[in-house]
C-alpha cells in the first residue's frame, strides 16, 4: 500500500533538490501534496523511493505525479505528469470503513465552501446513529460529533484539514479496538480450554469450557467474516 517513484534528473549547474508533487485529479487547482525525494548530489542522479501515502486524506482517490528538480539557482524542471490512484488502507472495522470514506470524500470538496459540507455532516449523522457505538467507550462517539460540529460550525481556512485529521485517528482507534476484542476473545477461550483439560475439572468448568469453545468459534468466524469482507488489492 505504498507508492513507488522512480526517478532520474540532471542539470548541468548540479542539482539541489528533487521532490514528487502530487495533484488532485478532482481539484487541480488545490495546492499539491509534496514528497520529499532523496537529495541529489552532483550533476546527475536517479534512485526509486517508496513512499507511504495510506493515511493522506488523498488516499483512495486519483492524482498526477509529477517530479520537480531544482538546481543550485533554485530553476526547476519537470517531469510528465503521470496519473495514478493513491493506496489506501483496508479497514475491517464497518464503523472505521464508514468515517474513512467520509474523509475521503471531503477531499473532493472547496475548503471554503462550508455548503458544500453538508452531503458529509449527513453522512456522519448517520453513522453517528450506528447501533454499533452502544458497545464502545462513549469517547469515541463524542469524539465523531466533535468532527462534525467542526465541519458544521468552523470557517477557518483549515477546518477541512483538522476534522479529516480528527477523523482519521478515530477510524484507527476503531480498528485498533476491534482487532484487540476479537484477538482478547480468542485468548480467553484458549485459556479455558487448557484450564478444562486438567482431569479434577469439575462439571461447572466443563460448561464454562463449552462455552468458552463457541465463544472461540464464534470469535474466528468474525474474523473470518471480517477478512471476506476486505476488498480484495489489483
């Protein structure tokens, strides 16, 4: 789930800098995302970098690459843009998937436009009403409609930017939760069942072992169930 920038520059005054710009397809007008590239010595250089892009509010969505090299007199030159569609991470947890593509989408919109939000503070209502929040901390729930109260109410220029951020750490609070439930689960019901294997067990472990089994299985199927629904990497 990284990007892969092959490069090659040369200038005849030697070479200062080399970065990848990345612009939205969507919004070519937004300032780009900018990679920092190995710095070049000399008069000629070339390498490959790869870069994590997975937490970008761009991530999901298309872009140009485009590389720029600069010399000492700080006079750039450029590379063709090429498109590509920047990785995203795959999120198991249904919640994460909903927030995540809800931040997504606000990098298709103007900053500026505070109208154009409410397609997304929609969408965040109703993920906010997920019956799913009854079984988690009531800080993340608090933590969503913070996001949406920002996006609802904020006109700073980087309103935009904080509540995509803001949502981004919830989404992988989320994940990291689900993940740790599921993993708890299985541990517990492992444990049950090297407790249960001693030959003094009494009638009540072995009922409590039983059910600690379909817990197991039930814990596996989850999983199971969750892994299915990943989209599947090109």
């Amino acid at each position: 789930m990284r990007v892969l920038v092959v490069w090659e520059a040369a200038d005849d005054y030697g070479l200062a800098s080399i970065t990848a710009e990345l612009r939205l397809v969507a919004r070519p007008a937004a300032p780009p995302a900018v990679v920092t590239l190995p710095a070049p010595r000399g008069r000629t250089a070339h390498g490959t970098t790869i870069t994590d892009l997975t937490a970008h509010p761009w991530a999901g969505l298309p872009v140009m690459v485009q590389v720029v090299a600069r010399d000492a007199l700080d006079q750039a030159g450029r590379s063709a843009a090429a498109p590509v569609t920047l990785p995203e991470r795959m999120f198991r947890n249904a919640l994460a998937r909903s927030i995540v593509a809800i931040r997504r989408d606000l990098s298709l919109l103007d900053p500026a436009d505070a109208d154009a939000r409410h397609p997304a503070l929609s969408a965040l209502d109703a993920v906010a009403d997920d019956p799913a929040w009854a079984t988690l901390p009531p800080a993340l729930a608090m933590n969503l409609r913070a996001a949406a109260a920002q996006l609802e109410h904020g006109h700073e220029p980087n309103t935009v930017e904080e509540a995509q951020a803001r949502l981004w750490a919830l989404a992988l609070t989320l994940e990291e939760d689900a993940l740790d439930r599921t993993g708890r689960a299985v541990a517990e019901a492992e444990q049950a069942v090297q407790e249960a294997m001693s030959p003094d067990a009494s009638p009540e472990v072995k009922a409590e072992l039983e059910a600690r089994i379909e817990a197991l299985r039930d814990a596996i199927n989850h999983e199971l169930q969750a892994l299915a629904e990943l989209p599947r990497e090109q």
